[in-house]
C-alpha cells in the first residue's frame, strides 16, 4: 500500500463507522424491534451491541495487523487458504453490497409517507412500486459518483452528513419522550417481554439490529486508507459502536413509550407504521419532527450508502487481490487511487438487489444472518495467525484472546441460529451458490495445492451445514421442526460450534499474503495444518 493515499485521519475513520452504523437501522430498527419481542426489544439491542463487540475485537487486532483495503475478505485466506478465505469473503460481500440498495429502499419508502398522490404510489405497504424503484435506483447513482471521483471527497461529505443524521435521532428522542411519555407501554399489553425470551433473541438477529450494527467494518476495510491504522483503527471502531448503541436504545426507549395505546389493541406485533418515527411523530401531533424526519429519510441512509458504496469496492479489490476475482476489478484509478472497475461490479449487483428484494424488512433480514456468517471466521483466524505468524507486527494484541475467540465464535453461532428457520437455511444456500465462482478460478489455476487448501478449509462449509441441520430441526420457538427442545437445542449448538471452532483453529495454516511488506517475513510458512 502506497503510504501517500493514506489520507483519512481518526476522526474521519471514526466518522466513517458512525456514518455506516447510523443508517436506515434507525428510521425501520425500533419498529421492527418491538413488533417482534416488545418492550424487550431494548435489551435485544443491549445484547446486540455486546455480541458487535466482541466480534468486532478479532477483527481490530487483525486490521491493526494487516491495514489493507477490503481487509474482512482477506484474513481467512491468509489463515486458512483459498476455500474458507473465499467463504468467509463470499458472504462478507453478500452481506456489504446488499446494503447499499436497501439504504435507498428506506429512503423512498419513507417518500410514501407524503401526502402527495405521486409520493403514496411508490410503495404499497410491502413491496416498492415501480416509481419507487426508480428514486431508490436513482440514490444508488448518487451513491456511486459520491466515490468514484476521490477518498477525500467521499470522508469529507461522510464526516457532514454523519454530524447530521446524528443530530436527528438525538432531537427525536427528546421530542418523543417529552411530548407524552407512556410508561405503561413497558408492562402493560402482555408485559415487558409479550412474546417470550425467544423472541428477543430472534429479534437481535431478524429484526435490523446486527444488520444496524454491521457498519464497524468499515472502518477495517478502509484500513488501507487510514494514517497510523494501529491506533486509528480499533478506536473507530469502539467508539462507533459504543455511540451507535447509546442513540439505538434511546431511540427504542421513546418509541414504545410514545406509542399510542389505541395502536396497541392487538399487541406490540399489530403495530403498523409504513414511515415508523414519522408516522409516530404525526399520531402524536409533533408535525415539525415528522418534516424533519422526512428530509433525514434521504440523508440518514445516503451517508451508509455512501459508506458501503466505498467499502465494498475496497471488498472486491481484496478478492480480486486474493485470486478469487479477476484481478481487473481491483485496479486502482491513478489519480484519483479508487478501484473504479470493483465499483461499477457492485453498481450492477446493487441494482439487482433493488429488484429482486423491494421491501426494507425483508432484505435487511437476509442482510442480518449473511452478515453473521461472515462474521465467523474472525476468532478462528486471529488465534491461527497469533500461532503461524507469531513473528508480525500486531499494533494491537488483544488480551485473552485463548477465551475471548472461543466464547465470541458460540456468541455469532447461537445468533445464526437465533435468526429462525427456513431463513437460515435458505442464506446459507445463497453462500454455497458461490462456490462455482471459487472452482472456476482453482480449475484456472491448475488446481494448485487444492487439496490442502480443501483440508484446512473444510471445516467453514462443514459448519454451516451443521447449522443449518440444527435450525431445521431445533425449537419451533426458533421456527424448527421441534425436534429438539427449546433450551436444549440453544446448548446443543454452543457445543458443538465449540468444536467447529477448535476444528477451524486446528486447520489452520499461512498463505503467503499478497500484502508486499510481509511478504518475506511469512514466505516460508506453510498452509499445511498443523
């Protein structure tokens, strides 16, 4: 990495991860939240921003150690070879470049909101219309050409907007709280958790809440871009989540207690707003709020969308980086030091996402479990390089580790499987339909090492079948079969994503990273497991 594009401070990276936090997860979020688990819902965010933490600690130390663009697509290869870096890269993407197109469903679905005849015509209460798609596919240019000029360009309209959509929610919940607060929406209505403890699990998963906190990484991926990453890094990325949580749980906070008991006839689950703080802002009479509201819809998912349009090429530019794209994607402009062809990629698989998923609740879902399955690899992979490349500079060593991976490896596993049946399964399968892609570029390379790569690989698909058979067969309170009951089966997975992860460490080797200033330092290291 030429050390003179490295032209983002901590401050702007720090924004860039609030930017990317604080999205639509907050206009749909507290919604979506409540109608699943209730009052509860506050401690789903709680539980939550504990679970991005603690994932997101593997991955501080290993940005800190390898400052790459794209980096979360890249350390499973280093670690594990070409089958699980491209697994874990695989679905990393997935869950990066599907985000950029529902950032621009919210906003044109809090368009339908409106009073004008032409605005209401744009979403039908679960799909988006076609005038709808056109000013969602319309802000996804807008998205594009924000990056496709400069870095210094996108982290200085990021920084504002990010100073912005962060004022909104503040100024929401003052609002909602002192225009009539009903405590009695906490206990009332079926009680604080109406729906069981189950359900505020599920809700942490399906309900936007991973999907809201996801942005931390892009703070990783814009690592190769960051000046002094070793310290900048990991204190965007702490301080993004610790802010994100605060305004999320107040946001939660106000909404139920602003609820309208006549909204609550039929329990939390009959709550039906199609623009949520919006519409609540009107039924409350704080017309003022819902204007705002309206014109923060635009800028509130526009700063993410801004965000993961330079994250995920900086994605495709690692893959590319690591074999499994052609290395054309992932050329970098020369003056302007952006990868414009990995740009125009996801431009193109942007707007398939737009139209084959035309509603905020269910793509954001599918975003939620995707985003969990990349997340996996990250404690499996720093241990086998804490033991493989012992020898690297680490800027950040993470204490504990030895327990801290493992117990953060179970944590992602009972959220993946938190997220219910069929869509777990039904993810997974969209992670195994890449796989051609990954042959397709081994039968290039002649097959090279294959079968080793294979063997220190095997484990990540061998676990996701795993999960998937457990969420099939687990708790109908998990959407399973009832095969196993409810209790057991939440056990049943910590066990055994226990030995996948002691699988995972034992498997893994080092590939030569393509990464020029390690290079001779790890060239004799051996992808061999040990």
């Amino acid at each position: 990495m030429d050390v003179s594009r490295r032209s983002i401070g901590p401050a702007a990276l720090f924004m860039t991860g609030l930017g990317s936090i604080i999205g639509s997860g907050w206009l749909f979020g507290a919604w979506k939240a409540a109608k699943v688990a209730g009052p509860a819902a506050i401690v789903a965010w709680i539980i939550g921003a504990i679970v991005i933490l603690l994932i997101a600690s593997s991955y501080m130390e290993l940005g800190a150690m390898f400052p790459q663009s794209g980096g979360m697509v890249r350390y499973a290869q280093y670690s594990h070879g070409s089958l699980a870096g491209f697994i874990g890269g695989w679905a990393n993407w997935i869950a990066i470049v599907s985000v950029i197109p529902v950032e621009a469903q919210a906003s044109a679905q809090y368009m339908a909101s409106w009073k004008w005849h032409w605005a209401q015509q744009m979403y039908d209460g679960h799909t988006l219309r076609p005038t709808g798609l056109a000013v969602a596919g319309v802000l996804v240019m807008f998205y594009f050409y924000i990056n496709y000029w400069t870095v210094k360009a996108f982290s200085r309209a990021n920084s504002f907007i990010t100073v912005f959509k962060l004022a909104i929610p503040a100024v929401t919940v003052a609002a909602l709280i002192a225009s009539g607060f009903h405590s009695s929406n906490f206990h009332q209505h079926g009680g604080f958790a109406p729906n069981g403890w189950s359900a505020v699990l599920t809700a942490v998963a399906t309900s936007g809440i991973v999907f809201a906190f996801n942005g931390f990484q892009s703070p990783v991926n814009m690592a190769g871009e960051a000046r002094n990453p070793g310290r900048s890094v990991p204190l965007a990325v702490i301080c993004s989540v610790l802010v994100a949580a605060v305004v999320y749980i107040g946001l939660q906070i106000a909404f139920i207690g602003a609820v309208p008991g006549r909204d609550l006839l039929d329990g939390w689950g009959g709550v039906n707003f199609e623009s949520p703080f919006a519409d609540l802002a009107l039924a409350v009479n704080l017309n003022w709020l819902a204007v705002i509201l309206y014109g923060d819809a635009f800028v509130s998912p526009s700063g993410t969308g801004m965000t993961y349009t330079a994250t995920t090429a900086r994605m495709i530019q690692g893959m590319s980086d690591n074999g499994h794209l052609p290395r054309a994607l992932g050329q970098l402009h020369p003056r302007y030091g952006v990868p414009r062809p990995a740009m125009w990629l996801n431009l193109v698989v942007s707007f398939a996402f737009l139209c084959v998923f035309r509603g905020w609740g269910t793509l954001s879902a599918v975003i939620g479990v995707a985003t969990v399955i990349s997340y996996v690899t990250g404690p499996v992979c720093v241990v086998v390089l804490r033991r493989t490349a012992a020898d690297l500079a680490r800027p950040l060593k993470l204490k504990g580790l030895p327990l801290l991976a493992p117990a953060t490896f179970v944590l992602a596993s009972e959220v993946l499987y938190w997220s219910r049946w069929p869509l777990t399964g039904q993810v997974i399968l969209i992670m195994v339909i890449g796989l051609p892609v990954y042959l397709y570029y081994q039968f290039k390379g002649g097959f090279a090492d294959f079968a080793r790569h294979v063997r220190s690989g095997i484990w990540l698909p061998a676990y996701l079948l795993w999960l998937a058979l457990l969420s099939a067969t687990g708790s109908s309170k998990f959407g399973g079969h009832g095969l196993v009951p409810y209790g057991w089966d939440m056990a049943l997975v910590a066990v055994s994503s226990l030995a996948f992860y002691y699988w995972g460490v034992r498997s893994g080797g080092l590939t030569e990273p393509t990464f020029p200033e390690l290079t001779a330092t790890v060239a004799e290291k051996d992808l061999s497991p040990l």
